[in-house]
C-alpha cells in the first residue's frame, strides 16, 4: 500500500479507536442515540478522508435540458376544496430549526425571535399551518429538525401551541465531533455536550434524511400515507405551503422537486442547478474551482439559484436511506474555538442529494418565496409596511410600485444585534417607495420617518445623527453630525 493510502486507513482506524473511547464516558441507557450519530460521522469522515479531487469538473458541465426548471406561472391552480384537503392530507412540513440567534445578538432558537407584531418565526409558521387545517378539514402536521443547541428551548416554547388545530412533531439532528484541524481527531475528552460545548457541532441541514428516518417519524408518516415533505429553513418567512407545487409534486409523481429563483447581483454566493453525467444536481459557491468563480457568479451563465425550499417524495427517501445510495458533496467548514485551536466541521447540504433521486426538477418560483432573515436589515424589510400579514404568511403591499424588495446595508457595530437595532428606531420607516438604504455609523430615526429612492446615511466616527420625527428622505445623502437633542 502506498503511504498516501496507508495514511487514510490509519486515521480512519483511530478515530474509530477515538469515538469507541468517547462512548465508555456514555450511560448505557444514552448509548443508542450516540451509536447512530457516531456511526453517520464514520461515515462522513471515510468520504472526506477517501475524497480526491474536486467534486465537479468544469467541462463535464451540461446544458440544463429544456424542461429541468419549470416556469411556476404554468402550474395549474387546483380550486376544488375536497381535492385540496386529499393533496394536504398527504403532506408533512418540515421545518429546520437547528440555527440559533447568535448572528443577531440573541440567545436560544433563531425561530423564538420575534419579527412581526412581537410573533416569532415558530408563531407564525404554526398560524400559516393551522389556518391551512381550519380551511380545508386537512391534517398537515408540523416537524421541526432541531439541534442539541435548540432543542431544550424548543421543546418548552412549544407547548403553548397545544390548544391549536397543528399537530407538532419534533427531532433532533445529529450531533458529530469537532476534529483537530491537524490531527483530524476529535477534540471531544467526554460524550456529554455540557462538559465542552464547543466539542460539537450540527452537521449541517443534509443530515437531514439520516436522522429523519433514525427518528422513526418518516417511517410512521409513510405507514400513514403521507407522500410529501415541503422542507425550508425556518427563517425564510416566504417558504409557506403551495398548492400548486403540492399539486404538480403528486400529479407528475416527482421525487424532489428544488424551488429556484431568478438570480439578481445580490444573490451571487446561492447554489445553482447544473446537468452533469445525465442528472440534475445542485453546485454550491464551494465547489466551484478558482478559475470559474466568475463564471459561477454570471447571472446570464447560471440565472437561478436554490432557495432551499425542497419538496421530496417520503417513500423516496426511505428507499435512499435504506439502499444506502445517498451522497452528498462535503462541505469543509474550518472554525477557530475560543482558546484558538483550529478545528474542522464536516457538514452536508439538504439540496445536495438532488443527484439521488429519480424524476428531479427544479420550479423557477416568485421571488417572494424567498424571504430570509439573516440580519437586521432583512428584519427592517419584514417589520415595515412593505407587508401585510395574512394568516401567518407575509404578502408585499399592493401599494409597492416593483415587486423587488429594496437593498438594505445597515452598519454592524451599531445595528447588529436586534436589541440595539429596535433601539435606533422610534418606529420602523415608511420604506413603501425606497429602493436602497445604506447607514453606517450612530445613526437614529424619530417616529414616522419615510425613505425613498436612494437614501445614503453616514454618521462619521465620533459624530451621531438623529433623523428628526416625520422626516422624509428622498434620494439623500447625509453625512456629517445632526443631533437633536430634548429640552
């Protein structure tokens, strides 16, 4: 054997020798649940380990076939409410729910921060489906893939749901080692998440078919007869239930149907569908080599990208998990722990196993399908009167002129967290007419303040400007000091 290969198998051999340490620190009654995620994680690390060379060769890239991304607009609208209930009644939605809110200055979950008329990401996903099973008789449950990060909270934030027309279903992703980024083996001294938390990690959204079946839900939903499941990260406030794509899903007996949507500059970083060796997949940002970056950001090349809102046929992905035919590409995220070592993450995409089923499409769907709130300049968009809320779902204001959502930059140092962000503002600006909003720097804005056009605000270092109550800004620059001070 050559060294190159004697070395794979030799770190292979001792982090099996490594986890088997790890699991005499567990009870027996817990040592179930860490069998399987150590089992997945042997897995996943064989692959990294065994990988040579990039995932995509550029060349081998195909032309989309003319009917792999179907335009929405040509979907039939189902209108018959007894056909609709049966549609539904074979319906699961799935929600990831493993993020927690760190990236906007909040502790616990990300869907317990509240966006809307002080309700939260889990509030308003549970009306959305509670009015869809009040509407048509229907019994759509909910199933939220928490983290070993959100489950605790999770758990106890759900039982004031237990009065409402929602059946909610939890379980918990896996939980996988940190490893030395030298050594490549854990950094984990205990198998109690408490002892070290910084030793674990979610390994990404794709463990998602894993550990939905480890769970023993998707068994019980296809015994059911439940068909589909419509997955979306639970911050995306436009991935809500869509008749039409529920539709097309059961009538062309599709496997895993990915929502894409028209790429604009702003969205340059998103995965994209690609042909290659006759099957439909999904190229990540990261699997693209250095030469084609550019290529890969052409809006003419590559015009659509993943919204992560996927819709995968249940028995499908029963027969992929237990045929064991699942591969997805492996995402290397490399972290630095607060001490300073340098460890890797080994996660996977949920959109990645596209190349693993049969009849796969992409729908090109409205861009409002695709809402995401990563930041607080996302939250200002979504809290404005940009929308309305309806049974839970966000739909833009008819008075907005351009279906476009405005591009907002708001500063870190002094908008970043959301308890600072609601801070600046005495309340949220009429955005009904802007098209970019830019602010860096001690900025504040007085009660019903209107933005318009382009509006450029830079309060320089040291200096603070206070935009004045009921000030209306259209395509302004201002800079310099403006304080407004009570007497």
């Amino acid at each position: 054997m050559e060294f190159k290969e004697l070395s794979k198998k030799d770190a292979q051999i001792s982090l099996a020798m490594e986890l088997d340490k790890l699991m005499k620190t567990m009870p027996e009654g817990q040592k179930q649940v860490v069998e399987q995620d150590f089992d997945g994680f042997k897995r996943l690390f064989g692959k990294f380990i065994n990988s040579t060379g990039p995932s995509v060769h550029w060349d081998k890239i195909d032309k989309l076939p003319q009917d792999a991304i179907q335009p929405y607009a040509g979907l039939p609208c189902p209108d018959d409410k007894e056909s609709i209930r049966q549609m539904l009644d074979q319906l699961v939605v799935i929600k990831l729910n493993g993020g927690l809110g760190t990236s906007m200055g909040c502790s616990g979950p990300k869907s317990v921060i509240p966006v809307r008329n002080d309700l939260t990401f889990l509030d308003l996903t549970v009306q959305q489906i509670e009015y869809l099973n009040k509407k048509y008789n229907a019994n759509v449950p909910l199933v939220l893939m928490n983290s070993f990060n959100t489950d605790d909270d999770t758990m106890k934030i759900i039982r004031k749901y237990s009065g409402f027309n929602v059946s909610i279903k939890t379980f918990n992703q896996s939980r996988y080692p940190r490893i030395n980024k030298e050594s490549l083996m854990p950094v984990a001294k205990s198998c109690r998440t408490d002892d070290d938390i910084e030793a674990w990690y979610p390994p990404g959204h794709g463990d998602f078919y894993q550990a939905f079946s480890n769970s023993g839900l998707l068994e019980e939903f296809v015994d059911q007869g439940k068909k589909y499941c419509f997955i979306s990260n639970i911050d995306n406030l436009g991935a809500t239930v869509d008749l039409n794509i529920l539709n097309m899903c059961l009538n062309l007996n599709r496997e895993f149907v990915m929502e894409v949507t028209d790429k604009t500059r702003a969205d340059v970083k998103g995965g994209t569908l690609i042909q290659y060796e006759g099957k439909l997949r999904l190229l990540e940002a990261a699997q693209v080599p250095k030469e084609h970056e550019d290529d890969f950001k052409s809006v003419k090349k590559f015009n659509v990208f993943n919204t992560n809102n996927l819709w995968i046929s249940l028995p499908a992905i029963q027969r992929v998990v237990d045929e064991n035919t699942l591969d997805m590409e492996i995402i290397v995220n490399p972290k630095q722990l607060d001490g300073g070592l340098n460890v890797l993450q080994l996660e996977t995409a949920v959109g990645a196993a596209m190349k693993c089923f049969e009849s796969a499409s992409g729908i090109c769907v409205p861009r409002s399908r695709f809402l995401p709130v990563k930041k607080t300049s996302d939250l200002l968009l979504v809290m404005s009167n940009l929308y309305s809320l309806d049974s839970g779902a966000l739909i833009m204001s008819p008075k907005r002129m351009f279906p476009s959502t405005p591009l907002v930059k708001l500063g870190d140092n002094h908008f970043k967290k959301v308890s600072a962000f609601l801070s600046r503002f005495g309340s949220i600006p009429d955005l009904l007419e802007l098209d970019h909003l830019t602010v860096s720097g001690d900025v504040t804005f007085g009660r019903g303040v209107s933005l318009r056009g382009t509006v450029i605000i830079i309060a320089n270092h040291g200096d603070r400007i206070d935009i004045p109550a009921g000030a209306v800004l259209e395509n302004k620059i201002v800079s310099g000091n403006l304080r407004i001070l009570d007497h």
